[in-house]
C-alpha cells in the first residue's frame, strides 16, 4: 500500500516515533536525557545523520550490491556520525562534553540503521528524505519530552542552552532519583505505558 | 565474479569517497576545535590557577620550540606585570592513561602559582577526584622549584589521593615535567614575556 507524501513524513511523529513506538535507538535515550538541551543535541544530531544517510543511501541503492549492503550503510552513517561529530566539537563544545559517547554511538543506532534498510534501501530519495526527516524530528521530540519530565520532576528546571530555568517553585522537593540512571528506565516505562493508553482504540 | 568485482570497487569507491569528505572537514574545523578546546578544557583550568589576574590568557599565549614540539605557554599578568606562566603537561601512568596538568609558574620568584587537571580518564570518585577535589591539587601551591614533585610514599612531600596513588604519581611527574621544562627555557620564556607588559 504506497502512502502519500505527508504520511510518510507524518508517520515518524506519532505511529512509528522511534523510542515509544518502535522501541528502538533506547541507549541514547535513556541515557542522554538528564537535561533538555541534552535531549535536543542528541535529537538534533541524530536526525542529521539519519536524514544524510537516508538520501545517499537510497541515490545508491541501485548500486549497492546486496551483499555488501550493511557494510556500505555503516561506512556512510560513519561517515555522517563523525561529520556531526566535528561539527559539534567545533561549535558547541560544551554540548558535545555532555553527551559524549553518545554522539560516536550514533553509528550503531538501531534507528538509522533501521531506517536504511527497511525504507531507504527501497524507495525514492524524496521519500527516504521526508521519511528521515519525520523519524528524526520524532525521536527528538520523544528525548526532549522525556528530558522535560525527568528534570521538571528531578530538578524543577528545564535547561536551554546552557541556563536552567527554574519553572518549580522554592516549596518542591525534587525528585532526584528520575535524574539517575534507574530513574530512566522508570519514566520511559510510565511514558510508553502512557502514549500506549493514549493511542489504544 | 563480475558480482564480487561490483563488490570491490562499490565499497572502494564509497570508503575512499567517505575517507576524502572527513580529511576535508577535519581540516576545515581543526582550527576551530583547537580554540573551542583552549576555551573549554585548558581555560577554566588556568582562569583558576591564575586568580586574580587582568588580562585572558588564551589570548595572550606564546609559543616556543622545545626541540621538535612547539609548546603553548598561557601567560597572567598580575597588577599589569606579566609574572606567571602556566604550561600544559603530561603525566604518564595514569590509571587510565597520561593525566594532562595546567601548571601555573610565577616566574619572580620560580615557585608553583598552583595546579589543575585538565584531560584524565581516570576512575570516577577515585583518580578523577584529582580534578574534583581542589584539596589535593592546592598542595602544589607556592611550591619552589629545585626538587622534582613526589608523593610521600616515593619520599616526597605531596599527599597522594587515599586509593589513587597512580594518579597521584602521574600528577606529581606532570608538575616536575613542567618544572624541569620552564627551568630549561627560562631565559626564552622571561624574553616573551616582556611582550605582554601593558
């Protein structure tokens, strides 16, 4: 069944939004979203790779002999990966001490290798691109939401860009176990058991 | 056989494509993450062990040869006297490998100004604790330069992290490396420095 245009876009965002529906690219997702603006570099960087990689992928997927395929993918999200990489070293060095490892572990998400093979490898390249786009723009949208819950509830702030704001008043405890590591697992397992009560017909 | 042919030269074409785009973009941004890095990791490093000081020391820095590697040195002008310099070296064995160590060296009166960890992949909670905890790098403070820096297990006068005597060491021969580095080019560095007089 082909889809329109815009479903292919607009599917990323809610029916295939990668951390809650899919349940894929969890490592990053769990682990980077401590801070708002850690989600969105992380988000950002990730739809980045996954768009450029879902173009070239698909101009070339009459080339790429089958065999050979994965390989041929992982070279060229390498590729994407350490540009964004030294683009984040080079312009917001703060942001990149912050997430890390996880910027180099973009190679291995399960997300864009997904993505490559299951749509890129077999359709157009405006397609791959609107589909890249809207999985990209879903995940980061998925880690700014669960950053947004875990620092509103660990912290009572939000950060952008370096400032935290302070949105809880001077009376909350925070929370701060949603900040560590388990905490992670917890608000992910509350979010998915939401967006699952939510979308259920 | 025409297949694995296609193979080859598809993944040749496709690596030495990829190796071409980042060697071009690594040259690009190198210089840029050069500076981001003298902003983000040498910075507040020498901002601390240079408290008090007028002007920004990664702007007023020099470089000198020291036999074949070029060697930056972050100059602090102190009441508009240009009297210290701080010198990044590396201390080998580490725990998780050569601790880097911004070391701040009043040069009146050649004694230590202060020191701070600047690269490490040490142990959290353990060896990191010598970037963490000022406690222990503020032993180096107002040291005089004649001794190489030790740990007092090695008969020296430092106090290692209780569980991190590796890094500890590593951060001691880092001092006495720089040491031994600023007494060896001292009379080209004092010339340099007149530089910055303001």
């Amino acid at each position: 069944m082909a889809k329109s245009l815009t479903q292919e876009f607009v599917k990323g965002l809610w029916n295939e939004v990668p951390p809650f529906r899919l349940v894929l690219g969890l490592c990053p997702t769990l682990a980077v979203t401590k801070a708002v603006e850690n989600g969105i570099g992380m988000g950002v960087a990730t739809a980045f790779v996954l768009v450029c990689s879902n173009i070239l992928i698909s101009s070339m997927r009459k080339v790429i002999p089958s065999k050979v395929r994965i390989a041929s993918y992982i070279v060229i999200v390498a590729t994407f990966v350490t540009i964004a990489e030294l683009l984040m070293q080079a312009y917001t060095y703060p942001l990149f001490k912050k997430l890390g490892i996880f910027i180099p572990l973009i190679v291995v998400n399960c997300i864009i290798l997904g993505r490559a093979e299951a749509f890129a490898s077999k359709n157009g390249i405006f397609r791959s691109f609107l589909d890249g786009l809207g999985i990209g723009i879903g995940f980061t949208l998925s880690l700014v939401a669960l950053a947004a819950v875990r620092e509103l509830l660990g912290r009572g702030t939000l950060t952008l860009w370096e400032k935290p704001i302070q949105v809880m008043g001077p009376a909350f405890q925070p929370f701060s176990f949603i900040v560590e590591a388990p905490g992670a697992f917890l608000a992910l397992g509350l979010m998915l058991c939401i967006m699952n009560l939510v979308g259920k017909k | 056989m025409r297949e694995m042919i296609k193979m080859l030269v598809v993944l040749t074409v496709l690596s030495t494509f990829s190796g071409g785009l980042l060697a071009a973009i690594n040259n690009k941004t190198k210089e840029k993450i050069q500076i981001q890095i003298l902003e983000f990791v040498k910075g507040p490093a020498i901002r601390t062990i240079f408290e008090g000081i007028t002007n920004d020391p990664i702007a007023d820095r020099f470089e000198i040869k020291d036999n074949e590697t070029q060697r930056s040195f972050f100059v602090g002008v102190f009441d508009g006297e240009p009297s210290a310099v701080a010198i990044e070296t590396f201390g080998k064995g580490g725990y998780g490998g050569d601790v880097g160590l911004m070391v701040g060296i009043d040069v009146k009166e050649d004694k230590l100004i202060g020191v701070g960890v600047t690269t490490h992949s040490e142990t959290p909670g353990m060896g990191a604790r010598a970037e963490s905890d000022p406690s222990f790098v503020a032993q180096f403070k107002g040291l005089s330069l004649k001794d190489p820096f030790k740990v007092t297990q090695d008969g020296g006068t430092i106090n290692a992290i209780s569980g991190a005597t590796l890094t500890s060491r590593a951060v001691c021969l880092a001092a006495s490396d720089a040491e031994k580095l600023y007494l060896q080019l001292k009379p080209q560095i004092v010339e340099k420095m007149k530089e910055f007089k303001k």
